[in-house]
C-alpha cells in the first residue's frame, strides 16, 4: 500500500478541515442511533472464515450484553481494506474503527487518519493491565512528542515451525533434535529432505525475511531510522540461504501460500507460519506439531533490547479513526474493546480463530481443545512484526525486500549488487516518508 506523503498530508489535512467544522454546528457531532434508540458505531474487518464467524458471535455478544450501542460489523477485504478506510474517513463517511496492522497504523497515527487511544489505557477498569507487554509496546508510537498507544490488541500471532511429526519420527529424529539455533534448523531440514525428490526438509517461501533478516543479521534499518540492509552480516546469511535453496532443500520459488500447501500435500516435512495451520494440516490430515522459531546469530538490536529472534508476527489491532473524535462513539467503541479482550471471550476467540489468546489470564488448560494453540501463545513476547516503525512506505520497503530474497535464491546474480540496490531504494523510502 503505497501513499505518497503530499497525498496522506492533504489527506489529513482534509479530515482536520472536515472535523473542524462538523464542530461548528450544535448537532453535527450528535451520533447516528439506531431504531431503537441505540448510537450506532461502524466496525470493519476482513475474517472470511470461522474466524469471521467467531467474531460476529462477540459482536453479537456485545450488542445482547448492553442497551447504548450497536457495533455494525462489516467485511471487507483484506488487500483494499486500508485504501478504502483512508478515503473513506477523509470525506467522514468511513468506519468508525477498523483492525490493520501495525505496519500501516504508525504511520495512518500520525498523519491523523486514526486517534490515539492513551486514555483507554489509562483506565484500569478496562483491564488492560492483562495484555501481553510486547504486543502494546508496538503500537505504542511518539507522536507530536508524546508517548502515546494508538490501537488495541486484535488478533496478535505468532509465527511458528509446523512439522510433520510422521516424517520427523521416520528419519530418526526425537524431541531431542528440535533446533535451538537457526543454523540447527537448516541442518535438520538436510536430514529430512530425501534425495529422490519426493520430499523436502522445509517448506520456505523466499519472500517476507524481514524477521529472518533481523534474527541472522542487522535487518533493514535500526530502529532509529537508519539503513542497515547493506552488511556484511546480511550478505553472509543471503550467501547461506543460497546455498539451502541450491542444495535442494526447499522447493525453489514459493510464496507463503505455495509453501503452506507443499506442507499440508506431504511434500514437505516443516514449514513456517502463524497457528492457523494447526486446522489446515488437520484438516488435510497431516500429523503435526510445532516448535518455536529458533534464534540466529544476529546482531540487530530490537525495540525491547533483545536480539536474534527470527518469530514474526501478523500483528493485527483495533485503530479508532479519526471521524469518531469524542463523540458518544467513542466510550461505546471502548466499552467493545473491553468486551473483547475480557477473559472469557477471549477464550472464545482463541478456540475458534486459531490466534493466541490477548489476555495472560487465559490458561492452556482453557484451550486444551486446540493445545498448540497454547503451545504457540508462548512464543508471543519474542516474536515481532517484521517491518515497523515507519511513518509511510510500508509497502515499497516489503517489496524492496521481496525483490532482494527472491533474487538471492532464484538468480545467480551478485549479492553484493542486489544489496546496494536494496539500500539505496530503502534509503530513499526512509528519505520520503521522514518529518520536514
């Protein structure tokens, strides 16, 4: 999603203009009620499956549980969602929250597309003392100089390695191999890739390195802002992989949805990816179990001060936007993130979307009905979104980044080269999206 910042500051521009004179009048702040004398809040989110279907159960929840507000909740697609949003609330006509990613929302946070939402958690009675540290910590953004957390947990998941536990246990392999390092998980995956062809030790997309890139080397940038994608920490990881993919491994140029399909087919013996394969190789009949990421030897630095973890995240979030203002909206949109993220339903939310509970007073025996679920709930303080921290480029740095892997592995090209060129684009998104 690429925005140009002369486009998102007239865009903001635009909202503030538009806010400032809905102010003007006595009832244009006045919030639409349904028929029933209910003030009516516009909810957007892209679940499709039974993690939609769960969803819609709390929202049905929320709107049974109380007499003041009714969420609408409304599908919309994953790959237009935040386009549509930004416009959408720049003419006041959009949702009133939305969940997005992190990787947009710092920089939709600060250009005023979203509010900020510090006095939620200012209120200990909404319990948000009960969240996962590291989940907040990256929404938590500086904005005009303060410290400020601009969104709520949504659906925060960690990735992990699935593996077929048939073919672990036929090369031989016991709990005992499970990898601690990442070198460790290149090794185990030559032991189960068997020479004919027939089958491969992992299943690896070659795109989406970000948290790779930060495990095994110095990432893209600091977290200052300062490029790091070109040294010679990367260049010896890039030549490592290389060599994995040239050795026959891993099946050459996947995406994540290639390589999910070449685990759950039996074609490969592990692969990479958040808790909702734990229902797709069921239901293909694949037995599986999962072990964390393991670390690399790298000497990125991230926000928390600890280095070498290689776990991503799809780091999902509730954003108020900015058309709610303090409108009567606002304390019902609070009142659902409270609900939400509560004990029991989030227990009803882990069960039936896979995602790891928000809430550390959920137990594993309360998800002893789906246990990896709670088995993958514990890799959530180490695990990070994989681009963020940006004020805009999220999409043209993803795709810098794309480009340099696949490359890596499907070209002969020189490594070095693709680094420079790596740098200098990243360089000049950084250079784009900075403060005047």
């Amino acid at each position: 999603m690429k925005f140009k910042k002369s486009l998102m500051a007239a865009a903001a521009a635009t909202l503030a203009l538009a806010m400032g004179l809905a102010g003007c009048g006595s009832s244009s702040n006045d919030a639409e009620t349904t028929a029933d004398g209910k003030v009516k809040i516009t909810m957007w989110h892209g679940f499709s499956e039974a993690d939609g279907k769960t969803l819609q159960s709390i929202v049905d929840g929320f709107n049974k549980s109380q007499d003041k507000y009714e969420i609408d909740a409304q599908l919309q697609p994953w790959s237009t969602i935040g386009e549509t949003m930004v416009t959408k609330v720049t003419s006041g006509d959009g949702p009133d929250f939305v969940t997005t990613g992190a990787d947009n929302g710092q920089g939709w946070s600060l250009d005023g597309t979203f509010q900020c939402v510090s006095d939620f958690y200012d209120n200990k009675d909404n319990e948000t003392d009960n969240y996962i540290e590291n989940v907040v910590d990256q929404i938590t953004f500086n904005v005009d100089g303060n410290e400020e957390k601009c969104a709520v947990p949504m659906g925060y998941a960690p990735t992990a390695v699935w593996y077929n536990t048939d073919m672990w246990q036929a090369a031989g392999l016991t709990d005992a191999d499970i990898p601690q390092t990442w070198d460790q998980l290149l090794e185990v995956a030559k032991k189960l890739t068997k020479s004919d062809g027939s089958q491969y030790g992992i299943a690896l997309a070659d795109a989406g390195w970000a948290p790779f890139m930060k495990g095994n080397g110095t990432g893209l940038y600091t977290t200052d802002g300062k490029v790091s994608i070109n040294s010679e920490e990367n260049k010896a990881f890039l030549e490592k992989m290389r060599g994995f993919y040239k050795g026959g491994y891993t099946v050459p140029g996947m995406d994540d949805t290639a390589a999910r399909e070449s685990f759950e087919s039996g074609q490969s013996a592990m692969v990479i990816v958040g808790p909702w394969e734990d229902q797709a190789a069921t239901d293909k009949g694949i037995n599986h179990d999962l072990f964390p990421v393991p670390d690399g030897s790298g000497s990125y630095t991230y926000p928390d001060g600890t280095k070498g973890s290689n776990i991503g995240s799809t780091g999902l979030y509730w954003w108020v936007t900015s058309q709610v203002g303090d409108s009567a909206k606002k304390d019902g949109i609070y009142e659902f993130f409270k609900y939400y993220n509560n004990h029991d339903n989030q227990v009803k939310w882990s069960l039936g979307s896979a995602y790891p509970p928000n809430n550390t007073t959920v137990t594993a025996d309360e998800l002893s009905e789906r246990p990896l679920i709670a088995k993958i709930s514990e890799n959530t303080s180490k695990s990070f979104i994989g681009i963020a921290g940006l004020k805009g480029g999220f999409g043209d740095i993803a795709a810098t980044l794309d480009t340099l892997t696949t490359n890596t592995t499907r070209t002969d090209d020189d490594i070095q080269s693709l680094l420079d060129e790596a740098q200098s684009k990243i360089q000049g998104y950084l250079d784009e999206y900075a403060e005047n």
